[in-house]
C-alpha cells in the first residue's frame, strides 16, 4: 500500500505563512511526480487556515486532501465553538484527526469522546486518523500495550473499516521531543496494533499505520522500514516544504 504522509500543521503559522507552505507543497509534487507514485499526501492546517489551504490544493487531480485536527461529538446545534463533521465534509474535507494526545491532555478527551467522534466523522464519509500512544512513565512501568489496546479498543467505534480508518502511533514522550522511538519498539507496537486491530474489524491488514512523534528527514527512511509502518503523522517537521518532502522521500 501507499505510504500517507500526513502534516499536522497543529496551531501554528499565519494566513499567509498557510499559504506559501500548502503553495511550496504543491510545487515540490508537481515537480516530483516520483514521490506521487509511492504516497498520498493529507494537509491538516487550524481550521482558520483550511478555505486558503484548499484554494492551493484543490482540484480533482490533486495529490493533497486536506484534512481537519478534530471535530464535535455531536451532529449540530448548540455548541458554541465547535465544527461538526458534517461541517467539515461539505467543507471538503477528506480526513479528520482524533484522539490527538495533546487533545486528551488539554482538553480532557476520553476515549468514549473520541469514539463519538469518529462516529459521526464515518457516517458523514471522512476518514478517522486515530492516535493512540502511551506516555513516558507508562512506558517505563512496562504499561504500553495496555494503554494503547486501550485507547484503539475503547475509541474506534464500530462504523471503523479500513477504508474509513488510519491509527496513528504517537508515542506521547516522542511528541516535539526530538525522541523518537527505536524501529524495534515502533516494530512490536505497529505488530500489536495490527493484531488488535483483526479483533475489532475485519481485514485489518488494509488499516494504514502510521508512526508520529519527531519524525524528520534524518530518521524517516529508517521508520518507513520497518513492517507494518504505512506512513507518518508528521509535527514540526511538516510547517518547512524541503523537511516534509524529504520525509515523503523516505518512503
Ligand atoms: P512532532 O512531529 O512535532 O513530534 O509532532 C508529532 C505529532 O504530534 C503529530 O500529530
């Protein structure tokens, strides 16, 4: 399958820087029609910057799809400040991150939230990228794989197919750190997830799993290596062109 080079652009940048890193994006692909051939590219830029982003990206022969960083847990109504899926497909829209950890962290999200979100993000045609991922001293007590059957089990609700789907490793610690995890133990939880994935839908080999969590040119060759990575969630990394296409070439 075709590696996904997601940039989460989180809540950085300006109007105009937007605009010049989804216009450099654009230009790095077309002049690379190589890299096209070996990934699909999503843009996740602040809800403030997605209408610039999309009159850069648009097009039906366009390699980007945009996606959002979140979405309500609810239809509609009366929920001040929030965006609804709904919203985000007529939108245009293709993709929505959730369960983001700097979402469960600062804003309380638990994995009943989250799975209500995915939810309506499925029923309204966009496809979930789920993070999961422990923390430092969850990993030092030896609790990964229980902390992130957790959060896959708990937060993909059962509308989830491989078609729908993407789970994204984040290791909490390797998060803007400058840490990344080693390829064995991305290799044994990328394994894991995999399997625990056969037990809550069926042909789980088709779930894209990505890796996040200081992802930079330097290491990206070397995770995209390893079995069962089928892409990155890419932070800081993916706000400069030449870092986010040089990720794109390590696959
Ligand atoms: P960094 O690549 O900045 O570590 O961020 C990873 C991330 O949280 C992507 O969602």
């Amino acid at each position: 399958m075709k590696k996904l080079i997601a940039g989460n652009w989180k809540m950085n940048g300006t109007l105009e820087s937007a605009r010049a890193l989804a216009t450099g994006i654009v230009e790095a692909l077309h002049a690379d029609r190589d890299v096209l051939e070996r990934c699909d590219f999503v843009l996740c830029p602040p809800f403030l910057h997605l209408v610039a982003v999309r009159a850069i990206v648009d097009g039906a022969a366009s390699p980007i799809t945009l996606g959002a960083q979140d979405c309500a847990a609810t239809p509609d109504g009366a929920h001040t400040g929030d965006i609804s899926a709904a919203m985000l497909k007529d939108f245009g829209c293709g993709y929505v991150i959730l369960g983001h950890s700097e979402r469960r962290q600062n804003h309380g999200e638990t994995n009943q939230t989250i799975a209500a979100k995915a939810r309506l993000a499925h029923e309204n045609g966009l496809c979930v990228i789920l993070c999961v991922g422990e923390k430092e001293d969850e990993r030092a007590a030896g609790g990964e794989l229980d902390v992130v059957e957790n959060q896959l089990v708990q937060s993909l609700p059962p509308t989830a197919n491989p078609e729908n789907t993407v789970v994204a490793y984040e290791p909490v610690w390797a998060i803007g750190t400058g840490k990344t995890a080693t390829p064995d133990d991305v290799r044994a939880m990328h394994r894991f997830l995999r399997r625990k994935l056969g037990e809550c839908l069926a042909h789980p080999d088709k779930v894209r799993i990505l890796y996040g969590g200081s992802v930079k040119p330097d290491n990206a060759a070397e995770l995209f290596r390893v079995e069962n990575v089928d892409g990155a969630l890419i932070g800081g990394a993916s706000l400069k062109v030449d870092q986010y296409m040089a990720i794109a070439h390590g696959a």
